[in-house]
C-alpha cells in the first residue's frame, strides 16, 4: 500500500522555466515532509523538507509547498537548469527524527537546454 | 572525504544461497538504515538501527537480517528466505536527532537472482 505517491513518472522542462513535481499522501498522520534527488549511479542526496506547521519553505531555487487539507505537497525549481535532471522522490514520516520514512516511487525531471 | 561506502555495486545470488552486502560509513551518524526499491516503486525500510548492538525490523525484514558491531558498520545479509531478493538496495545513516532527519545515502547494491 503505497502511502506516498508521485503520480508522474517524468517531466521535462525548458532551461529557465519552472518545474512544478507533485506528491500525494494518504496518511493524514504524516507531518514531515522531504524531497531527495538522485543522479544516475548515486544516492539520492537531500534536498529540502518542510514540518505540517508551514505551508512553505525556501532555499535558494528550491520552493515546497504543502496542502494538509488535500494531502498534498509540491516542488518548485526556478529558474530550472540542466544540473537539475535527476530522479525526485518524496518523503514522509509521522514525526520529525521518526526512523521510518515513507518513500513516493519518484519523478524523473529532465531540464531541456 | 566523509560518505557511505556500499559495496559490491552489483551481486548475484544463486538459489538457497546467503549473500551479505556491506555498508561503512565514516560520518560518526548514530543511525544507520537499509531501503530496499522495486522497480516502479519508492524505498522501503528494511532494518534501521539507532545505537550499536541494537536494530529494529522495519516494514519488510522477513527474509534479512543485519548486525551492527560497530558504529561504522551495518552489514546486510539476504538469506534464502527472501524468496524475491531481485531488487536495488540503499543504504543511509543520520545523525540521530528528534529534529532532523536528513538521511545520506551510498551509491547502492543491484542483487539480482541467477
């Protein structure tokens, strides 16, 4: 039963223009959120998280946006470089430092120069 | 140069055989975990392990086990109960905190079924 969902398999995106990737959750005890990305051949690596007490967060080009009331929470990347196509996955967990995290099936973003 | 060290990059199993894949990490992290990923499908949480001589199953341990001797060290071993082993294989640590949970990942194990 997959508790964290990334409905698109892939995106791509012109140099310059944002990408938008979505995740959808179902468990509604879920109230810490991050993003991973992963480049061919290597771990996924750490991007950006967000606690349910925010809505938004921001690091640099990176915005995540989260929706409790629709289970619902997305990445932005703008403005998006090629450096930016990787593999995205979501994650959640009940608490932050829980030790389980619930991994979405990710989203491959390819950004087209 | 501070990381996690999976080795081998790729493994093969032979029916009714144990296979073990290493995981070292030189991050001084508390915590230590083993995910495992199916095609088309997100990681799941095998073993984690907060503390040295201590591990707690995750959500899909039937068919594993680990050891944790060292801090450095979390093994992963794929015994012939894991009658589907085919998969891609990460392992993390963390630094243990109630506020964070920035996982870092090594490059990871392909095991495939001969």
């Amino acid at each position: 039963d997959q508790q964290v969902k990334q409905n698109s398999p892939s995106l791509s995106v012109q140099e310059g223009r944002i990408s938008i990737l979505n995740c959808d959750y179902t468990n509604s005890m879920f109230d810490y959120f991050l993003w991973y990305k992963k480049y061919p051949a290597e771990g996924p690596t750490f991007l950006i998280s967000i606690s349910s007490i925010k809505d938004k967060n921001e690091d640099g080009r990176f915005t995540v946006f989260l929706n409790k009331s629709a289970k619902h929470l997305s990445l932005h990347i703008v403005p998006s470089q090629p450096g930016d196509s990787a593999v995205y996955f979501c994650a959640a967990s009940q608490q932050a430092g829980a030790n389980n995290l619930f991994f979405g099936t990710g989203t491959r973003l390819t950004v087209i120069p | 140069d501070g990381g996690i060290t999976q080795s081998p990059k790729y493994l093969f199993r032979k029916e009714g055989q144990n296979v073990t894949l290493s995981c070292e990490q030189n991050l001084n992290h508390d915590a230590m975990y083993w995910y495992r990923q199916d095609p088309g499908q997100g990681l799941r949480l095998i073993y984690y392990s907060q503390i040295v001589n201590d591990f707690q199953k995750g959500d899909i341990a039937e068919g594993y086990s680990v050891s944790r001797e060292k801090k450095e060290s979390f093994p992963l071993t794929v015994t012939s109960a894991q009658k589907n082993p085919t998969a891609f294989y990460h392992c993390a640590s963390s630094i243990q905190s109630a506020y964070n949970q920035k996982l870092f990942f090594g490059s990871g194990t392909q095991l495939s079924v001969l």
